[in-house]
C-alpha cells in the first residue's frame, strides 16, 4: 500500500509538472507563447517585432492591495484555446485564469478572470508590456493631447471635451458630473486600442474605464488598467503599422467609400 501511495503520488507531480509546462497558440503570423515560472507572455511575429509581458505584469488591484501572477499552475488545450491557471501573491490564494485563442489570421484574442475565491472586492485588473526606447505610440481615438501619445496616462471615458484648464470650473457647472473630465485627453470618442511603430498592436474589448499608462510609471514599459474584475483584448500583428491598422480595421470595421464626389469620406 505505501509503495502503490508514493507510485501515485510521484505520477501526480508528473502531471502536475506537464500541465504548467510553457505553451503556446498559433494565429498564422503571430504565435502566443508563454513562460511557465514566472509565468509571461509573448506575442511573437513571425518576421517582426515580439510584444512581451514581464513577469508579474498581469494581475489587480483589491481590498488584499496590489496583487501580481507568479507562475504557470497548469494549462490545457480545449476546443483549439488555451487556458491556463496562474497562481498569484495574493494573501487570499485567488489565481487567475488566461485563456488565449486565435481571433483570425495574424490576431489573438486574450481574457483573463480572478478565480478561486471572491471577485467583489477588485477594483481593477491590469497587464503590462515591455517597451523599446525608440518606440511610439498612437491610437486611443480622438486626442488633442498628441499625435504620439508616448509619455502621457491617456483615460478612456466618454465625456464632454476637452476644454482649455482656465475655463473647466465655468463649464464644469454647466455640463452633468458624469459627463465631465478634468483631464487635457477628455473626448468624446475614445478608443481603447493602442498602435505602436514597432508593428502591433492593442485593443482592449472592454466597456470599463480604463487607462493606458504609457512610459509614465516606467520608461521601459507601457500598461494598461480597467475598472473591472475580468480583461480581454486582442493584440494585431503587422510587422509594419499600415498591416496592423488594415487587421484592425478588418475586424472592427470600416468607413464605406464615399458613393460621390462630393460625398464627405473619413
């Protein structure tokens, strides 16, 4: 009996060291691969750039503090996704499930959800990405900030704006609390998406508030942080920015040619 328990005990940790081995998912032009401990996330194009997640980029914010992902608990195929349990530092035991899947040729779609325990007290949840110092970064939709957002904490929320800082608090009065941001980025077409020089890019496929922290808390990284206990969003490979605007145009959708010649285009 001992030896058939030590037998099966050994067998278990065999498994247990299969399940949390890396992996990876391939969408044609770009791979997903991960790193088991610590765990991390790549985003590989072939014949361009790589976007990579340090270890410890991904998790959230909740009553317990800031919590980080440490390592790969197990992962399986299901139905050509990944899924993936991450053990984090949370004092509360919660890990994080990631499932990545291919959303079309050359784009990846990633979610990612707090298990293992309660979800009421997150505030948010956030990732983060290595940065090149070359980089630029553009997208968020309409700015009057910059054309390179590079540098600047961008808020995506809907809201009236933006307007010059000596005339906020007339106009404040005369606009409703939750259509109102003191903020330069204030608009009223925000986009959560993200192009960067280096050939990629990011949208996030959330409806939550959310900022993208842009080489502000580290020159070396750029992150992103939503209002919510879940995140999702797709990465678009190029490897050049024009391929990556016509991927993400071909998912979210384009302005029809104009029908005249006088007709307005974008």
């Amino acid at each position: 009996m001992r030896r058939a328990a030590i037998l099966l005990a050994c067998l278990a940790a065999l498994t247990t060291a299969a399940d949390a081995r890396a992996q990876s998912v391939p969408a044609g032009s770009l791979t997903v691969e991960t790193e088991a401990d610590p765990f991390s996330l790549r985003f590989h194009q072939h014949g361009g750039s790589t976007l990579r997640m340090p270890p410890g980029a991904l998790g959230f914010d909740a009553a317990t503090g800031q919590v980080h992902s440490t390592r790969l608990v197990s992962a399986r195929t299901e139905g050509g996704a990944l899924i993936a349990t991450i053990a984090t530092d949370d004092p509360l035991g919660r890990t994080i499930d990631v499932r990545v899947t291919r959303g079309g040729e050359g784009v990846a779609s990633v979610s990612a959800r707090v298990t293992g325990g309660t979800a009421a007290d997150i505030t948010k949840m956030r990732i983060g990405f290595a940065a090149a110092r070359s980089e630029r970064m553009y997208g968020l939709g309409e700015r009057s900030i910059a054309v390179d957002q590079r540098g600047q904490d961008v808020d995506n929320y809907v809201s009236d704006g933006p307007f010059v800082k000596d005339t906020r608090p007339f106009v404040s009065a005369t606009i409703p609390p939750q259509g109102f941001r003191d903020r330069d980025d204030a608009t009223y077409y925000p986009v959560p998406w993200m192009l960067s020089s280096r050939g990629y890019g990011l949208l996030l496929d959330r409806d939550e508030p959310s900022v993208f922290h842009l080489g502000t808390d580290r020159k070396d990284a750029w992150s992103l942080e939503v209002q919510a206990p879940a995140l999702d969003f797709r990465v678009f490979a190029g490897p050049t920015p024009a391929k990556v605007l016509r991927r993400f145009t071909r998912a979210t959708g384009r302005q029809p040619p104009p029908t005249t010649a006088w007709q307005f285009g974008p």
